[in-house]
C-alpha cells in the first residue's frame, strides 16, 4: 500500500487517521506517522485504538522527540511505557519534566487492574476558601493542562477533599458567591487507588459519574477515573476474558498480526489440557465396554448425551461469569444459585428426554430404524439419562465460577470448553449407571 505525509494529513478527523493506520504494519504505520507535527502526533497516541501506539511512542523517544512525549496525558504516558523495553523506558522518562516524570513514574507502579492503574493525576483541585469566579478564572489558566474538566474537588487547608462540584453548577452560579455556599452537604464518593477497576466501574455506573475521584489515607485527592478510561479498561479486560472464555490465552494483537509461535503458545497449553481431561472420556468408555458389547444400540447416543450436558454446562457458566462480572450475584449467593439451577436443569432435562424418547418411538413405528424389542426401555433410558445429565451440567457449570472466584481465579477461566469437558466424562458414567439400573436383565 503506497502511503505519505499528505495522504494521512488529508483526514480532517482523527479517528478516520486512526483506522487508516491500522490498515498498515506496525513499522510502516509508525513511519508514516512520526512525520506529522507534535500536535497531531499527540492527538494521534492519546487515542486508544491506534494499534502501532506503543511503537511510535518508543520511536518518538529513541528519536528524542521531547516535545511530543510531555504534552501527552499521564496516564496516557504511564500506559506506554509499559509496553516498552527498560533502555526505551529509561530514555522516554529522561526526555519527561521532573513533574511529568515523577507522575508517571506512581501511576506505573499501581498494580494492573487497579483505580491505581487508570486514573490521571490531571485534574483541577481548589481551595474552599476562594469564590465562584476565582475557580473559573483558575479553569481558564490551566484548562489545557489538564485532560478533562468534569468537575471540581474542593479541598481543605490540609488538602483534604470537602466536596465535589460538578462544572455546570459550577458555570450557572452567581460569580461572586463562595463555593461552600453551593455545597450540598452530601460526603464525597471516593475510591481507593488499589480498588479493583471493576469495581470502580460499578460504582460510576451506578452514580453516573463522568469521573471519580481517587484518594489516599488522608483523604487527599490523588487522581481521577473518568468514564472513557473505565470504558477502554473494561473493554480490554472483555478482549481478555473472551479468549479466555473460548478455551485459550488472551492475544493482545490483531489476529493477522499474530506470530505463528505465539498463536501455537496461546492455544496450545489449553488444548492439551483440554485433550487430557478428554482422555478421562475414553477412560470411562473402556471402563464400561462390556456394556457396550451387550448393547451396542447404546453407543449410538453417546454423543447426544454428551453434548447435551455440555450445552447445559456451557448455559449455566456463561450466565454466572455475567452475573458476577455485573455484580449481579456474589460469592456468598452460591446456595441460591444452586437451589435455581437444580430444579431449572431436572426440567430441562425432562425436556430434552422426553424429545429423545419420543425419537426412538417414532423411528420404531415408522420403520426408519429397528431398536428391538426393548425399544421402550431403552428410551426411557435416554430420558432418565439426560435428567441427570442435563442437571448435573447445569449444576457444575454455575458453581465452576463461583469456585474459581474463590480461589482468587478469574471466572471466566471457566471456559465452555472446560466446562463440557468435566461434563463429558461424569455424564457418562451417568448414562451407563442409568443403563445398569433400567437394562439389566434385558440387554444388560
């Protein structure tokens, strides 16, 4: 594809640049890109979805290209640089103010997932003491300084937070009132910055903040959360969980972009994994071969059994990875969890039975297929089998997450693929127990 300084200066917007440039290769993407102006550069790494970001930041710091990298957003910077290599690393910090430098340096060492991690050390903090006017000249001053001015935070003479004052109540006051006249009284919400950043999720979503304070012991203010951040947070924890979820490792790279080894590595592990557990399957089919051999007719439902509990499995955990992901349930709601699914699974089972027994009497009726003169036994096998099957599927599955979250695990480990797979071996030796108990004597 043949690309220019002008062909990526012709995009009025910079979304439209954005996705032209992760059309490119990563190496051709930042070549073109390093051309543009320090304003456009900046504009083109604070958005998130720029895919070669984190490779023209570090070309922008090998090439001392100071005046791009300070003008950046903290967080935005701190975010970069951890995908760089630590002499790339050194050399960007070298190339920051002391005050960039400093900032960036605290947020990269919160832990990942945290308020810590997402937060920006760019908002606009004032003192109780001064007027309505006061604050909006101070916003005026220092607007471009700062990423987002959603709202103020209002501190004490010993930098505590008193309140929060959203800036449209903040525009619509009288000029010369003081700002304790518009406070409320209500208690700031604040979080902590080693909360989980889900659960600051929960908590914006549930106030409709646009941003969030984040505090430290002495109820200082020490950064914010706004929303955009929480939505690009919880969209790469989804990217994540979705990979997860399919039966593999997370691959934080564009499918065409990813390296043969690499796709190997990531889906490999879990599929060996996953073929052992299966191994258990043919395990219990051997263990079970003699009853195979006295009625082979039984065979031939194997896989209707099979997929059966694995479907109901698969149901139930991608129905309780939500609920927990949303905070819908907890972990102390298990037993009523288990309590729904036990008889929601004995109906379905019944369900699924009764159509596969009335499988077996059609085909014997019309002809389509001879099973015998125990046709009937046998269906009502299949029915009992898949009751058991379907209830125990639905059972395990909707505990597996409450039980990975338990051990501190991320539920949505709780992959379809697994969940069939423990399904798959305990359903059959359910079928064949069912089998034991209605067929011997007949068959068996």
């Amino acid at each position: 594809m043949q690309t220019s300084f002008h062909t990526l200066q012709q995009f009025d917007h910079v979304a439209d640049a954005v996705s032209y440039l992760n059309q490119l290769k990563n190496t051709q993407a930042v070549k073109l890109a390093a051309q543009l102006d320090s304003a456009a550069l900046v504009d083109l790494l604070e958005n998130p979805d720029l895919r070669c970001d984190s490779d023209l930041a570090a070309y922008l710091a090998a090439a001392g290209r100071a005046e791009v990298l300070d003008q950046l957003a903290e967080d935005r910077m701190a975010d970069l640089m951890s995908g760089f290599e630590p002499p790339i690393r050194q050399q960007a910090l070298n190339l920051l103010s002391p005050t960039t430098r400093a900032s960036v340096l605290r947020l990269m060492s919160y832990p990942q997932g945290t308020a810590g991690s997402i937060m920006t050390t760019e908002f606009i903090e004032v003192p109780t003491t001064w007027t309505v006017a006061q604050t909006l000249q101070h916003i005026r001053e220092v607007e471009s300084t700062r990423e987002t001015v959603y709202a103020i935070y209002v501190v004490d003479d010993r930098q505590r937070l008193r309140f929060v004052l959203p800036l449209r109540q903040l525009v619509c006051a009288d000029p010369s009132s003081p700002l304790t006249d518009l406070w409320t009284g209500q208690t700031p919400i604040t979080v902590d910055a080693f909360m989980d950043r889900e659960e600051v999720a929960h908590i914006i979503r549930r106030h409709d903040f646009l941003a969030l304070p984040v505090v430290d012991d002495e109820q200082q203010v020490i950064g914010i959360v706004t929303v955009d951040d929480v939505i690009d947070a919880l969209m790469e924890e989804a990217a994540e969980d979705f990979g997860r979820f399919g039966g593999g490792e997370h691959i934080d790279q564009p499918y065409l972009e990813v390296g043969f080894g690499t796709m190997l590595r990531k889906r490999g592990g879990w599929l060996a994994i996953l073929f052992l557990g299966e191994m258990l399957t043919a395990s219990a089919m051997q263990y079970y071969e003699m009853e195979l051999e006295k009625a082979v007719v039984l065979a031939m439902f194997i896989p209707l059994i099979m997929s059966s509990g694995g479907n109901s499995g698969s149901q139930a955990t991608s129905l309780l990875i939500r609920g927990l992901a949303l905070n819908e349930v907890r972990l102390r709601d298990w037993w009523r969890v288990l309590l729904r699914e036990l008889p929601t699974g004995l109906v379905l089972g019944a369900m699924l039975g009764a159509i596969g027994f009335s499988r077996i009497f059609v085909w014997q009726h019309i002809g389509l297929y001879d099973y015998g003169e125990h046709y009937l036994l046998i269906g009502f096998t299949i029915w009992m089998s898949l009751i058991g099957i379907v209830c125990f599927g639905s059972s395990i599955g909707s505990m597996l997450p409450f039980l990975l979250q338990r051990f501190g695990f991320d539920p949505a480990s709780a992959s379809a693929p697994l969940v069939a797979t423990l399904v798959d071996v305990l359903g059959l030796v359910i079928y064949f127990s069912v089998a034991a108990l209605i067929l011997t004597g007949t068959l068996l």
